[in-house]
C-alpha cells in the first residue's frame, strides 16, 4: 500500500482561507494543523522515494495530500525544506555546506571530512544512526537517504567544481562511498583505531583520499 | 539474557563415547546432532561479541555450551572455522584471500577491490546484505562484523606488508572504511554510478585510494 495514499484525504483541501488562518511559522514550532501535516509528509515521502528527489514537486505531493501546494509552500517553505523534514534529517547541509565551500579547491576533500566529523561526533549523532539503520533495512528509506546524499550534499559539493555534469556524479558518487564508510566504520562498527581517533587525524588520513576522487584523474565509467 | 547460556544445556556433556560415534565431517553435510550443534553456536556469537576473537577460546565456548572441547573441535575444525560458522559468513576468507595476496605490494589496493566487488557481484550478495543489515541493526552483530572485518580480512591483507602492528591496524581500518563504503553505496543506496558501474572501472578508480591507505604516507593515530 503506498503510504502517501494512506495518509491522504481528499475531502480535506485547504482553502485560501484556511491557508491565511494557519499560524505563522517561527522557529523550534512545528506549524499547521498535525493530520494535514503528517498527510503532507507521507506523501512527500513517497514522492521522493519514488520519484527522486529531482522528479518529485511540490504540486503532485499536494495533489497525493489532498491540500493546496500553496499550503504545502506555507507549512514547509522550499521543496528542499519540505524533502528534509519528510526525511528527519537531523541538519540541514545548506546551513553546514558553506564553511566546506569556503575552503579552497585543494582543501575541499579535508574540509567535507573535517565537517562529516563535526556532524557526526556532536549531537545530531542519535539522528543520523537512525536514518542509516532505517535505510539499510528498508529499501524505500534506502533512497530517501541516496536522494540527501546526493541532491543536497554531494551535488552541492562538487558543483564548486567546473567539470561537466557526468564527471560531478561520479566524483559526487566516489566521494559518498568514502564518506558513509567513515560512518560505518567508526560510529556503526566501531572499528579501532578509527573509533576513538582525533578528528584532526581522521582528516589528515582520509582527507587526501577523498581530494583524489574530488580532482584527481580520474576516468568515466 | 545472555544467548550462550540460554543455549546450554549443563547436564548434556559429550562424552568420548559420542564423540568417537559422531559422523565425519564431510562437505556440504552440517555434523552431529543439531541441538549441540546450536547451543555451541549459540556460545561462540556470544563468546566471540563479548571477548572479541583474540579474546574468546575453543575451551570457554565448549564450557558455555556443555560440551567438551574436543567435540567443538570435532565439529567445526579450528577457531577461525567456528567463527565463520557463528556468524554464518557467506564466504571463508581464507579460501578468498591467497589471489589478492599473490598481488604485488604496489597492486594490493587494487587486488583487494577486485575481490571485494567479485565477492558482492556473485551469489553471495544476498547473506552478506544479510550480515550488514544486522550488524547495523544490533550492536552485538556490529561486534561480529567488526571481528569478521578486522580478524579475518584486514589483519590477513596488512601482515603481508613488513610495518609495525600498530600500523597494520591504523591502514587496515582505513581500508575497512573504504571497503564498507563501497558496499553501502554500491549494493545498499545504490548510489549512481556506483551502482551500476563495471568492476574495472571501480577498480581504477577507487583502487589507488586503497593503495594509499596501505602503503603510502600516513601518521599513526
């Protein structure tokens, strides 16, 4: 059964007038009415999961809803915003992204593992084991978190570099490997010494590797 | 509850009578009586996630199961056959591992990616999805994949480069890394286009940073 239908009602369309009565949104508060909320997320999680995230709008999700897509524009801003809350990412790579942008093009590798580790080893830990164990066992939240990755990391990463299109996916999708194995292996396997080593380490070892895949020679599949 | 000892059964020691009357061991054929058989796999997973493998013994685990060592031995040959019995490895390593090892020390990297894809790409993928979506689910099963990865592969591939023991565990773990990313990417997210691409290509690209993690400059931890 698709969940998106499941959560959906389609008696239930927002009016405009609804729409104007909805309270607006301020940060730490979940806005809107639950149901409407939740019905909106399901079949924003379908949609993605489906589609991907390129191929999903935010009209067919309002469609699967039952609400207006201004609606959905109201409770959860971009199409980007609304993919991250459907998929409980515990941070936002837009907010996290421009201090790795920052650095220069040969720093780039260190600075994307220097950052996985910031995350990482902070608070939004919990969250992010849940989303990998979620999707290892489940093949729809599998490529929910494939569509993060890429769309709002990897893509954002590598578009700093001024290489063509297909050459960015398979650097994107080099770097990805390295990155989750890093998750893997130190926060899900705990493998020694990677587990308990300095994060200033962990850069110096495995920030070179990922510069190669970013803008060493490489050729395409 | 501990699932060594919920398997035992104290009162149930093999005697040299029913040792001497256990069938051989022949291939394809599990051996001897399958309530032993169990309680005695059932202690070595618990013996080998609480101690490790260095740390567990043959003697301890005949002991959890209330069997006599001999018997274990009868059963499932040496230590690290009982191992790969426990955590029900789709592959013996050992068995594996004498092709990558014939490589040059320059062409181990490669050598080790080209086996890991060989592994994944053939039959054994659905046990070894098996593993990894326990292990990431269970913490006890990370434990065993872990001592899978370390005692079994990474220690194997490192004692053939003439280093330290400290550094042979800092760059076998670093292989871990990209070695568990590769399947998270490649067979899990299915992440494009690693998911699709050849054995070759993957090899280039990825085996080099494998190579480095071997043989090139690293600081220890």
């Amino acid at each position: 059964m698709c969940p998106a239908r499941a959560g959906a009602r389609r008696g239930d369309v927002a009016t405009e007038d609804q729409l104007s009565a909805a309270p607006n949104r301020r940060p730490g508060r979940r806005p809107g009415n639950p149901d409407t909320r939740d019905a909106v997320l399901a079949a924003a999680r379908a949609a993605f999961a489906e589609r991907g995230f390129d191929g999903a709008t935010i009209r067919g999700i309002a469609a699967d809803a039952g609400v207006d897509p201004a609606l959905v524009h109201h409770y959860f801003g971009s199409k980007d915003q609304l993919f991250l809350a459907a998929i409980e990412a515990p941070a936002n790579p837009a907010d996290l992204l421009p201090e790795v942008l920052a650095a220069g093009r040969d720093e780039l590798g260190a600075a994307v593992v220097r950052l996985l580790l910031k995350v990482w080893d902070g608070p939004m830990r919990p969250a992010g084991l849940a989303l990998v164990r979620s999707a290892v066992g489940n093949e729809w939240t599998a490529k929910l978190l494939r569509e993060f990755l890429v769309t709002q990391v990897l893509r954002r990463v590598v578009a700093t570099l001024e290489i063509p299109a297909a050459e960015r996916e398979a650097r994107g999708a080099l770097v990805a490997s390295q990155l989750i194995g890093i998750v893997m292996a130190r926060y899900v396997l705990r493998v020694e010494p990677l587990a308990s080593a300095s994060p200033q380490w962990l850069v110096a070892a495995i920030g070179p590797n990922v510069q190669r895949y970013l803008t060493g020679d490489l050729e395409l599949p």
